[in-house]
C-alpha cells in the first residue's frame, strides 16, 4: 500500500509538557512511519524544550524563530519551509497545536477522507476537550457572514458511553463520532476546521500563500474562507477525533485584542457586504460595554483598542499592558482573599464550578480557621441546590428574572466579596457592592466593583464616539444586552 508523503508541522512556545505529551501520541499514529516527517517550529521558547526535543527525538527538524512569533508567524514559517521544498516533496501538511493529544487512528482517516474527495483541500479533526474527555468541543464550524462569528458544530454535547474511561483507552479507539449523533454523517462540509488538527493538500497550501498577518486567532479562519474561495471543499471528519483544552480552563484576558481585532479583518474580506461590518463593529463596542458593565474595564479597553487598530489597518504582534493579570489558583493561595478579616460574608454565584477549580478545599480549610465567615450560595434559578461545600446555605433564586431582580435587590451591600465564573457572569452580582472575583478552572482576578460615574464617563468617551450606526436608536441598541 502506498502511504502518501506528509509533514507534520508544530508551533510551540513554552508548552514543553503538552508537547512531549502530543509527540509520544503521534509515536502512536497507525500510518507509515517512513511517510512522516515532523516540522518542530519553536517560537523563542524560555523552557527546555528545544534541547530536550533535539535529544529525544533527533529525528524531528526544529526551526527556531528569534522571537515569539505567535501562531501566525509560527505556522508561516512552517509553511514557508514546506514551501521551499521540491515540488511532490510531501503530499500533504498536517497543522498541529502543541497541546493537543491525536487519537491513533486521526490522520488515517484524514488521509483516507481527502484521497476520497478531490474537490476537497483540507480536512480537520473532530475536537473533544482534554480536561472532560467524553465532550466534544466542536465538529468542524460555519461562519455567520452576517455577524462574523463562528457556530461551533456539536460544541459540548457529550458522549456518555466515554464518561469514566481513560485517555490511554480513548486515544486507542476507533470509532465514529455520528454513531453518538442521531442522523449524523461521518463527515460533513464545513466553513472552517480548527489549526488544532488540519490536514492540507500541500499544493493548495502553496498555491493559497501564507497566513494573514494576526499573531493568533482567526488567522487559521481566514485561511479555511481563503481556499474555499479558490473552488475547494473543507470536510470535518468524524473518524478523527483529536482532545484539546477547553475554553474553560482559560480566562479571557490580552487575547480579547486578537479576537476583536482580527474577528474584524475576516469580516471585512469573507462577511456580509453592506452594513454587516458596521454592525460586527458595534457588537464588540456592546462587548467592552458588557465588561465595564461587571467590573473588568481592563478587558473593555481591550476590545476598543482592537476596533481602534483594526480601523488604523494596524495587524500583527501588539505589546499590551494589562494593570494586573489573571494569578493561577494553585500557586499562591495563601494570596487569596479569603483570610482578609475585612472578607467576613461571602458570595457564590451557582455557575461556579468548586470542584474543578480546586476553590472546595480551600475554602473548606478556611472556614475551619475562621469560623465567624459566613458563606453563601445561590441556587440555580427555580431553586435547583448545587451541593458543592459542606453544610452549605442556599439563597433561592426564583423562575421568574423580575422576581429573581427583587432578590438581588435585597442582597445588596450584604457581601465583601463574591465569586463570579469566569464563563458564565450574572451582571448583577457585580452591582450588590464588596470586591469581585472571578473565577475559571484554574486562574482568578479580584477586582473592585464599578463606579457607575466611571461607567457613564466611559460609555460617553469611548463607546459612543466609535458607534457605527448614530441616533437614538443607535443609543438604545448599544444599551441592550448581548
């Protein structure tokens, strides 16, 4: 059997863990070993990686850029190198992350999908996450030319039948994912596959040049838009599963730009024409809004200078300077806020996920030691109790979102601090007074609750001046939720 020709080809930056673990699944990978060649592109890296790759895998070609060229600049210069090859030199490119683990049998099938559609140019992996294994994070994903965003396919529907089993079972199985999916395909077309897991023809690759200039995000995106429009089809596969983290374990923070910014740049090549740029642009103003709005102005400056950047033409690397970062739960909890004597009632808002966060024994350790702290939780609205924490007191939320705001009006100025998720924000609770924290599977911040003046001043001064659509109806609509 003829096995075609294929470079694998890795961006990492600091991800010396994943990366080993990514390399010892592709090891592996049911496929000719003699048919691979893997293409390490390391972005300046501060760990060991580049030393402990070179001896541990000393057949795998490492490219070091002298910068941090993140995933953009990364993959270009892996493109750029395939590029330079003799023509036939490798039939195809497979695009990695590096903290990504690949199934055994993920690029056969890719393999397999593409040699049976030639109308088609990439084919991508469907992606489970790597901390809930038996979920899957997306099949492939259309693009809103309307709106400018992605629809994830299948975004956290779960498989049950995998809940319990072990990475190593998981990444040894071979099935299909629309066994689980009621009238389902083992493949679909699709706008977009995800760089996490693509496989490109690497004459269409050649032919579609490199990527646009966006340092990360979107750049993969515009990519997919890009050769689709040169008359390809792009084909999500069933068959291949690959596990990613989720979106869960990380906190939107500096990346807020990126999204903004180069969200913008897809929509004006590949969205909608007419007014459906202006109104991508006011639904990230209504983002920033939404973030002064519970207290994380630094994220909503964020998103305005990523409108501002993308109206000045400005792309690539940007240095941004946030007043404090996201801190990691585990490493210093003697820094949280807890032990405060001025934190004497505190607040849980139910999307809070204790367990996954680590915060359950922390608190609990806490509690032990002071006794006088009181701690609240809110029940799921219609009064559903989330058991998380021992002995824990419940504050019913009601149905209804009136009666449930008559509540929230009289918890007002009762807590020193309360806990948001990260993921899952109740704009509210970030208006009944006392510090606020925020919470995702593995970071937090702490931030004050807004200043309504502060709040006018920067609606006036910056979202206002840059609304696309004037007029009271402008007005009215940048008020409204999202």
């Amino acid at each position: 059997m003829k096995f075609p020709k294929i470079l694998i080809i890795i961006v990492t930056w600091n991800k010396e863990k994943y990366l080993l673990n990514l390399l010892a699944s592709l090891k592996t990978l049911v496929y000719d070993k003699n048919s691979l060649d893997i293409l390490l592109v390391d972005n300046a890296s501060t760990d060991t990686t580049v030393l402990n790759v070179a001896r541990d895998y000393p057949e795998i070609k490492i490219l070091c850029n002298k910068e941090n060229l993140g995933g953009t600049g990364g993959f270009n210069t892996g493109l750029q190198w395939a590029s330079e090859q003799p023509d036939a030199t490798y039939d195809y490119l497979w695009l990695l992350d590096n903290d990504v683990l690949v199934n055994k049998y993920a690029l056969s099938e890719l393999v397999t999908l593409l040699e049976g559609n030639r109308d088609a140019a990439i084919a991508g992996s469907s992606m489970m996450q790597l901390d809930y294994p038996w979920r899957i994070n997306e099949i492939g994903s259309y693009y809103s030319k309307r709106k400018g965003t992605l629809i994830f396919n299948f975004h956290c529907v779960t498989v049950d039948l995998w809940k319990g089993c072990n990475m190593d079972y998981l990444l040894d199985l071979q099935c299909d994912l629309s066994d689980f999916i009621p009238d389902f395909r083992s493949y679909i077309d699709v706008d977009y596959v995800a760089a996490a897991s693509m496989l490109v023809r690497a004459d269409i690759a050649k032919r579609a040049g490199l990527w646009n200039d966006f340092f990360i995000h979107f750049d993969d995106v515009e990519w997919c838009l890009r050769i689709a429009r040169m008359g390809y089809r792009v084909l999500a596969s069933c068959k291949s599963l690959i596990w990613h983290m989720s979106a869960a374990a990380k906190v939107p923070t500096w990346v807020l730009y990126y999204d903004t910014r180069n969200t913008l740049y897809v929509m004006k090549k590949h969205g909608k024409q007419g007014f459906a740029l202006k109104r991508a642009i006011n639904y990230e103003l209504k983002r920033a809004f939404y973030y002064a709005l519970i207290g994380r102005m630094e994220l909503a400056r964020l998103i305005i200078s990523g409108v501002d950047d993308f109206n000045n033409g400005i792309t690539g690397k940007k240095s941004i300077q946030l007043p404090s970062m996201p801190n990691h739960l585990e490493q210093n909890p003697s820094e949280l806020p807890f032990m405060d004597p001025n934190i004497r009632r505190v607040l849980v808002a139910w999307p809070v996920n204790m367990y996954a966060t680590g915060l359950q024994k922390i608190l609990v350790r806490t509690a032990m030691q002071r006794p006088e702290l009181e701690i609240d939780f809110l029940t799921k609205p219609g009064g559903l109790e989330i058991y998380q924490f021992p002995r824990s007191n419940f504050i019913e939320m009601p149905a209804k979102k009136f009666c449930r705001y008559i509540t929230y009006w009289r918890l007002r100025n009762r807590y020193d601090l309360i806990l948001q998720s990260e993921h899952e924000r109740i704009i509210v609770l970030s208006w009944l007074g006392g510090k606020l924290m925020f919470l995702s599977n593995t970071n937090y911040c702490i931030r004050n609750s807004p200043d309504f003046f502060k709040l006018l001043i920067f609606y006036f001064k910056e979202i206002l001046k840059r609304w696309e659509i004037k007029g009271i109806i402008g007005m009215i609509k940048n008020l409204l939720p999202l």
